[in-house]
C-alpha cells in the first residue's frame, strides 16, 4: 500500500506517543481517539472537495466535447438534407445566402474543368453560380467552413482581363475589392486564364485576407478540388 507523506508523518505521530498512550486513562484514551477522527475527517473532507472539483472539470470537458460532436453532426445533417440557411424558395440541397440558393456539386467528381460544372448546373435546370457582391465574401466564408479548400467554379468568362456573367450579361468592376490580389491581370498577360472561380483557400481567408475571385485556365486544376457551383436562377 502506498503511504501519503500526511499519512506517514501521522503514524509516527502515533508510534511516538505509544508510551503514553499506554500509560493513559480511559478518558485520555477517548480524547486521543476523538482527535484522530477529526483529523481523519479533516483528510476525507479535503479528500472529498479535491474529488469534486475533479469530477466537475471531468463533466464540463465532457458536456463540452458532447456539445461539439452534437453540433457538428448538426451541421452535416444540414447540409445532407439541405435545410443549412434554407428559406421558402430554395430547393432541398441548396443553402441560401441573402435572396441568393446556391449548392456545390454533389459528384464524387471534384476535378471539374468550368465546361463541365456550367454543363453540371445546366443539366438539373440551374446556372454556374453568379453571387451578388454583398454576398460573395460570405459565401467564401461558408464554403470553406463546410469544404474547406474547395474552389468553386463561378458563371463568368473573359478574355483575362474582362470578364462577364453568362446569365445577364453583367460585368465584373476591375477595381472591385472582390478580386484577389494582382486580379484581374492585363489582356497581354492573361494568357489563358479566361474562366472565374471563386477562391475558397483557408491562407487568403487568415493569413493573408484578399477578395475571393480569381481567374484560371478553363481546364481542369492539376491540384486541388475545383466544384460546380450551382444557383438556382
């Protein structure tokens, strides 16, 4: 049995006034006796209060993590189902940002080149996504909390430098602080970077915040996920 050192210093306590002790009368015997059960219960008590407040961190680190699990299940039963951000109006699988229902492609297929994902949107009777200005750094914002790195292909196409909407026939503002930084380049420069997505990248959201637009080559990415983005128009 391990002794504590409270528990060692006590018993020689003890040893020492064994003498004593034998040499006490019954009512000296009884107050000894008494002593040692206050002391005993002193030691339960402290006991006791160390044992509570350990059991309550326990409890609250647990009740904390439960609430964590149960949220986040919460969250991807959401968006399994569709009702994430879901208003009167949206289709089951599309979330809502302001008057805007958008999705993400729901293919295993994640590479898609922006021919693919307008024909993707376009098949299932919606458009390669147009957001609004006021809603596109929001969007960013919960693509990347729900995908995570995950650029998304947007409605657009220029000739690197312009680039218009297909649906309406909007233009993009080149001084719109949406685009990413040194976006839009020049026509001599663009190259062929003529399609628009929109850049969902945890380093241009923290480490170095920029707009979310960007442009690239219409083919599909050597790397990383790039999705359809749908809305419902």
């Amino acid at each position: 049995m391990a002794w504590t050192y409270s528990g060692i210093i006590l018993l020689l306590g003890l040893l020492s006034h064994t003498e004593y002790v034998n040499s006490c009368d019954d009512e000296c015997k009884d107050d000894l006796v008494q002593r040692f059960e206050n002391l005993l219960d002193k030691k339960i008590n402290v006991l006791e209060k160390k044992l509570t407040l350990k059991m309550e961190h326990i409890n609250n680190t647990l009740t904390q993590k439960l609430n964590d699990i149960l949220e986040n299940m919460e969250k991807i039963n959401q968006y399994m189902t569709g009702a994430d951000n879901e208003v009167e109006g949206c289709p089951a699988g599309f979330f809502n940002m302001s008057t805007q229902c958008f999705r993400m492609s729901n293919k295993s297929e994640s590479q898609l080149s922006w021919l693919e994902a307008k024909t993707e949107c376009e098949q299932e009777g919606f458009i390669l996504a147009q957001p609004d200005e006021a809603v596109a750094v929001d969007l960013r914002k919960y693509l990347f909390e729900s995908f995570g790195n995950s650029d998304a292909w947007l409605g657009a196409q220029g000739d690197g430098s312009t680039f218009v909407f297909a649906h309406g026939g909007l233009a993009l503002d080149n001084a719109s602080p949406l685009w990413y930084t040194g976006l839009p380049l020049t026509s001599s420069d663009a190259g062929t970077e003529r399609c628009l997505m929109l850049h969902v990248d945890e380093y241009a959201l923290t480490s170095h915040p920029t707009g979310p637009y960007a442009t690239s080559p219409c083919s599909k990415a050597s790397f990383g996920p790039r999705f359809a983005l749908c809305e419902v128009k």
